[in-house]
C-alpha cells in the first residue's frame, strides 16, 4: 500500500468486488455477497460491486481503488463446501505478455473475474488485491445458494475486517444485519 495511504481514511479506496452467476447456485456467491453487503452502512472510503459474470468494464472499478477484494466461489472439490481461501495476488510474479497473450484470446468473450485482473496486472493498474474464494457445493441450475456456502458469509466479513484492520483502516460491519439481507437474497 502507498505510504500515504496507511491509516488515512480520507485518502485510501478500498473495493469489494462480488462475482458469479445466480443462475447456477453456490457460483453466484460473490455476487449475493456484494449487494448484501451494499446495502448496510459502510465506510466512505469503501464502495461495494456487484460484478455479476464480469465484464471488461469492471476493470475501470479495479482500476479506481488502492485494495481490493475479490469475492468468488472457487472450484467444487478445492475442499469441503463452504471452506473460505485467501490468496493475496502477487503482482511481480506474473509475466505480462503472457497476460496479454491470453485477454486478446478471449476477446469479449469469457471476461472472467480472473481475465479482468490480468488485464489490470497487464496494464499496470491493479491495485492491492486478495481473493476470498468460497468453496461451493455445487454449480448447476438453481437460484439460491446451498447452506454450506451461506455459513461461509461471516468468516469472509472477518477476513475482510481483520485484513483492513491490520492496515490501521478500521471498519464495523453490523453481521446480524448482513445475515438478515443475505436471508431475503438467497
């Protein structure tokens, strides 16, 4: 993080970014995440999206922040139904042509969470980012998110917390209320 960034509120843009397909069950959970999330009281110094299935202009949103997060359900059989991972990306191990290789191969098409932060690696503009990836229990055809994966929400608010908190950045999530929005979502 940018020296003038640490412990400055006013300053620092912090981006919580929620992906996936409602569509198909347990994949929409990031995207359930963000608009619970959206709809309680945060900090000014936070904006909360919901990203859906992506698309290249989510890369402007990335491209406006100093952290982000990245919440998205992860592969079924990356370990147990509602295990939460974090993975911090690390921005000097990734090869930029490759990057660039790989985004003009999928064209508009396939514009993944991942495909948008490599654009934004390959681009110079990604900012300080983890990913908190939800292990679901399954991807297929439904509209409502399996009791495995909703357990999961408090531990990723915790996560989120406690990363923000050890960057002097300190936020109060009410969780009774976000349980209660994510309730009436899925």
């Amino acid at each position: 993080m940018p020296e003038d960034l640490e412990g400055s509120h006013n300053k620092v843009r912090v981006l919580i970014l929620g992906v996936g397909n409602r569509l198909l069950g347990d994949d929409g959970v990031g995207s359930y995440f963000a608009e619970a999330l959206s709809s309680l009281s945060i900090p000014e110094w936070m904006r909360v999206v919901d990203g859906g299935i992506g698309g290249i202009e989510l890369l402007e949103e990335i491209e406006d922040s100093d952290i982000l997060f990245v919440i998205d359900s992860l592969t079924p059989g990356d370990g147990e139904p509602g295990d939460v991972k974090v993975y911090r990306v690390d921005r000097s191990n990734v090869d930029r042509e490759i990057l660039l290789k790989h985004l003009i191969s999928v064209g508009s098409h396939g514009v993944t969470a991942e495909v948008i932060i490599a654009a934004a690696v390959a681009m110079g503009k990604l900012p300080e980012t983890y990913i908190i990836g939800i292990v679901p229990r399954s991807i297929d055809l439904r509209e409502e998110l399996s009791p495995e994966v909703k357990v999961a929400f408090p531990k990723v608010l915790d996560l989120i917390t406690r990363i923000l908190r050890d960057k002097k950045l300190n936020i109060d999530i009410d969780v009774d209320s976000f349980l209660k929005k994510m309730d009436e979502l899925c």
